[in-house]
C-alpha cells in the first residue's frame, strides 16, 4: 500500500465526511490523485461508500475492516 492510500485511509477513520478538496490540502496531492487512490482502495475492499452519519442526504467514506487492518500495519 502506498503512502497517500494509508493517509487517505487515516483521514477517513478520524472523518468519515471529509471532502476530496480537504483530503488533497490535508495529505498535498492533488485532487484526481485522491480520487484515483480512493477508487483502488474500494477495488481492494479497503472503503465502502453510504449514509453520512451527519445526514442521510451525504454521502461518508468509511474503512472496511480490511482498511483499519492495514490502517494499523
């Protein structure tokens, strides 16, 4: 796993509603890197998209159990 997927997944786990626009000033790649990284990491199992637990009208990225195992390596 790359270093920009584990931080993906590291923000996503402390914020399951940030945006692309945040990720990409949080981690410093670009937006379309972000999401190219969030594509592969629901490709391997690693997030699932639904509800925002703010609002049932957004939509949260959330880590797999997959994604808090390799989170945690």
């Amino acid at each position: 796993m790359g270093k920009s997927e584990r931080l993906i997944l590291e923000a996503v786990s402390d914020n399951a509603e940030i945006t692309i626009s945040e990720l990409s000033e949080k981690i410093g790649i670009g937006t379309t890197v972000i999401e190219n990284n969030i594509k592969k990491l629901k490709d391997k199992g690693s997030l699932e998209r639904g509800c925002a637990p703010s609002c049932a009208r957004k939509i949260a990225t959330f880590p797999t159990s997959t994604g808090f195992n390799l989170k945690e390596t």
